[in-house]
C-alpha cells in the first residue's frame, strides 16, 4: 500500500532573526552531505524545528481547535464555522492544514535524527550532537500529543524506512501514541541542557521536557507523575510570573522568565516564517496598519460572560466598547473601541495583538515575530495544584493553593483557600484563551460533564450591537466529537487509516 501521507521537509530551511539562535541557518542549504561538520552547523540544524514545519498548525488550526471548538471563540468563515458548529467534516482546510503540520514537524525530526545518525563529522562534540537530537525528539513528541489529542489513533512514524512510498501505515492504539511520546520526552530530557546560553535562549531544555512531561501525564491522570514533573520545574527556580498579564504577549518578552516552550517567529522573512495570528485576531485594519486586522476570530458571547468581576485579564485578553488602550495605534494618542462594537459578538480578542510598526518596528502584513506559546509558567502552577488536587472532589492542600493563587493573585483575584476541579477549570480557561488550550481540558474530563458544558454554551451574536437582543447559536456535541475525522485526502490515498489501529511494535 503506497504512504502518500507525509512530506518530507527539506532539513535546511532558511531562517535569520537578529539576536536568535535562529540566525545560523546554513548559506546553502540543500548541501546536506558537507554540512555536519562543526558544532555550530549541527546546532543550526535545529534551528528550523522551531518555526517553520509548524506555521500551519499556528495558523489557524491552533485556534480553531483549542477555542472555536470549545466555545471561546467564533468565526463566520465556512471551515471555522465548522468547529463553532461541531460539523467539522473529513475535507475541513484547516483541520487537514493541523494534519499535514504536525506530521511535517515529524518528518523534520526524523530527517534531523537520521542526518546526526548518519552524517555527522568526528570533529563534532558528543554534548553538542546530544543536544540537537534531544530537540529532535521533543519536537517529534510535542507533535504527536497534539495529534492523539485532536484525531486519537494515529500512524507513528520514526523511521526513515516507513517513508517508503510503498510502504503499509496503520494508525497505531492511542496508549501507545502516549508511551512513544513520553519516552521520546524522556530521550530529550535526557539530552538537552538544564540551562540555555544568552545565544541559545528558547531552545528547548530540560524543564521543558518536564513541563510537557507534566502536561501529559495529567491528560492520563496520572496525577502522582504530574505532580512530580511539575515539581521539578517549580523548584528549579528558573521561571516565574510576570508581573502584568498583558506584558506576556508583547515581543519585547519573547522567551523571558515564563515562557517554557514556545515556537518562534521572523517578521517580513517570507511566508511560513512568522507569527500572522494578529492578521486574524485583531478586529480593526487601524490596529495593525498593514493591511490585515480582519477581526476572522471573534470572542464568544460565553467566553466574555465567563469573567469574575474585577480580572485583569479580561481588558488584556478581549477589547470591548469604550476600552481605551494607550499602547495601539499610538501616532493618534491611542485607541479607543467603537461603543459600536468591534465584530457580531461586540468584542475583538486583544490577546496576541501586537499593533502596527508604530508600536514595534517587526510588523507587517500577516507577520509579527511574537513567539506561540506551548507550554508557559502558569500552566505548570495550574498543573501542579490539579494534580494534588487528583480524584478528590477539594483540597485545601497549601502547595496546592500556593501555585493556584499565584495566577489568580496576577489577575487581580481573590485568593481561595480551597479548590475544586471547576475552580480550575475556570481558570485555565481564561488565562489561556486563544493558545489553544480550553477544547483539550473539555477533552481529558469527564465526557458527561463536558458535554453539559458546551450544551450551555452561547455560541452567537448580538442582534444588531443590542446586549440585550441574542441571535441565540447553542450546540449539543455527540461523544464523537471529541475527535476530528481522518482528514478525507489522507484516507482517500492511504485507506490503511481507517481500519482499526494495531499496536506499535517498541522493539522495531
């Protein structure tokens, strides 16, 4: 059976970034044979895990699963109305777009780990080809998590025979897509430094590892290894808060001391190579002035209703009538929001919102260089209080408040003294809205529960700007829901995908 499913990425992909690690990309970069010859050309050669494979998982795919799909956002465009609807079909564009990305971060992956197997000069240090490697695997194990998250059984691919065209692809059983994923976390952690260099500050390290590590045992529930890899970023004393909401989504702190893994961008260096988020999120062309601003996600009704009263966060993630915002469109004194309301639903996401060239000199039309966070230091504190919590209906557990309080005291919100899963559901949900988070928490809990959530979500507009006047939209998702379709041009040219999974063979 011929495997048309993936393509395999040129390995050199051209990247520059002032400043970065990025901009030691090679200067030829189809001479793979003559390239692995110095310690600086192997840590270049992973350079381009860190963009590039997966603009079409940021480009919309992202969101339109993690928020659309879950209720915090809404879009009127055909395939975005498609998750806002839950009548997600196998020919959806960006479903199929997530699909295609995440399997091109493999095959980058797994081009790297054959190239430093097979390529790499003697004069090269082992700490250094160590290094790289481990970067490949986390790469390989971060795409695969969201994979069995969104499609469930999926093919694993690790080797660079299975790129055979003739080659037979079975999707494989979803607990072992979870072990091969966390034993390639656990190579990279194995492999990656604790600490970074100034040069190197965003590759991945070894808290990294753990962090993701925590993450995904949680999904597992199990909470006693959650607990534990949550831990060890805790106390390593490297990551903190910062001290204002909004100053996490500014390029100025890209990788700073919350960020823990995050994908990074170039601005104006060509398609694929930027963060274009702000071109679909910001709900006016006056706030970018390049061209863009098309307001394509627009926050729902239910996700602005879902603020406690007095969260900082709320003018930071939403822009809502009569907001003021001094740092946007500045060359006018700043930015007022119509009390006509920004889109259907009144509001505009300010979250990811960068603002035009006035505002920061890397901007331009579908291109800001702010970094897509996956993993970043408040999710950990909110894993590290959901895994004490574990199966029991509260704790008033101090390690477990401590982490808890901490993203709540940043938000401006009263300290609990004791926590339920509900409390931090809620949480999570508005501190992470549009990175892509909330539809995976829905996913992971109890299926009744999470259907009962959504069922009550509204999922429509404002009649004409009046508050008070809904064109009410509310959905009831089947337990079938909770995964995408095999993208339909997948299936048609590899039929394999939609017989049962097998079990994938660990000693291969």
């Amino acid at each position: 059976m011929k495997n048309n499913i993936f393509i395999l990425l040129l390995l050199f992909l051209s990247a520059s970034c002032s400043d970065s690690f990025l901009e030691n990309a090679p200067e030829d970069s189809l001479v793979v044979d003559n390239y692995y010859n110095t310690n600086e050309q192997v840590k270049s050669a992973g350079a381009p895990l860190y963009g590039y494979p997966w603009f079409y998982f940021n480009e919309k795919f992202l969101i339109c699963v993690g928020d659309n799909y879950s209720g915090n956002s809404t879009g009127t465009y055909s395939d975005i109305a498609q998750f806002t609807l839950f009548s997600v079909n196998q020919g959806n564009q960006f479903a199929t777009e997530g699909w295609d990305a995440l399997y091109n971060v493999i095959g980058t992956a797994n081009t790297l780990l054959y190239n430093l197997d097979t390529k790499v000069s003697g004069d090269v240090d082992e700490d250094v080809l160590e290094s790289v490697r481990g970067e490949a695997y986390f790469m390989r194990a971060t795409a695969y998590y969201y994979l069995v998250r969104t499609w469930g059984a999926v093919p694993i691919i690790h080797s660079m025979d299975q790129y055979n065209a003739e080659a037979d692809v079975y999707r494989n059983t979803v607990e072992d897509v979870y072990t091969f994923i966390l034993n390639d976390y656990a190579m990279a952690a194995s492999r990656v430094p604790i600490q970074r260099a100034d040069s190197e500050v965003g590759r991945v390290t070894q808290t990294a590892c753990n962090a993701m590590m925590a993450s995904v045992y949680l999904t597992l529930k199990d909470y006693a290894n959650a607990k534990a890899q949550a831990e060890l970023v805790i106390n390593s004393g490297y990551y903190g808060l910062l001290d204002k909401f909004g100053d996490v989504f500014h390029p100025r702190n890209n990788n700073s001391r919350e960020s823990i893994f995050a994908l990074q961008w170039v601005a104006n260096q060509g398609w694929g190579y930027a963060n274009v988020n702000q071109a679909y999120l910001a709900a006016s062309p006056k706030l970018t002035n390049a061209g863009d601003g098309w307001g394509t996600f627009q926050p729902s009704i239910d996700f602005q209703n879902a603020f406690e009263d007095g969260d900082l966060r709320r003018h930071e993630t939403i822009m809502e009538p009569g907001d003021f915002y001094p740092d946007l469109v500045t060359a006018e004194g700043g930015y007022t929001v119509p009390e006509a309301g920004m889109t259907s639903t009144m509001a505009g996401w300010r979250k990811y919102v960068v603002g035009s060239k006035d505002e920061w000199e890397d901007v331009g039309f579908m291109s800001t260089n702010l970094n897509t966070y996956i993993i970043r230091y408040a999710e950990v504190l909110l894993i590290h209080a959901e895994a004490i919590l574990g199966t029991s209906a509260s704790t008033t557990d101090a390690k477990a408040l401590e982490s808890f309080n901490m993203v709540r005291k940043r938000a401006g919100l009263a300290e609990k003294t004791s926590l339920t899963f509900d409390d931090i559901l809620q949480e999570r949900r508005m501190e992470f809205a549009v990175e892509g988070k909330y539809w995976y928490d829905l996913a992971r809990m109890d299926r009744t529960k999470a259907i009962a959530i959504i069922s009550n979500q509204e999922r429509g507009d404002y009649n004409d700007g009046d508050y008070d006047d809904i064109i009410t939209r509310k959905v009831t998702p089947s337990a079938g829901d909770f995964l995408l379709p095999i993208p339909g041009s997948e299936a048609d040219l590899n039929p394999l995908l939609l017989e049962e999974p097998v079990p994938f063979d660990f000693n291969n």
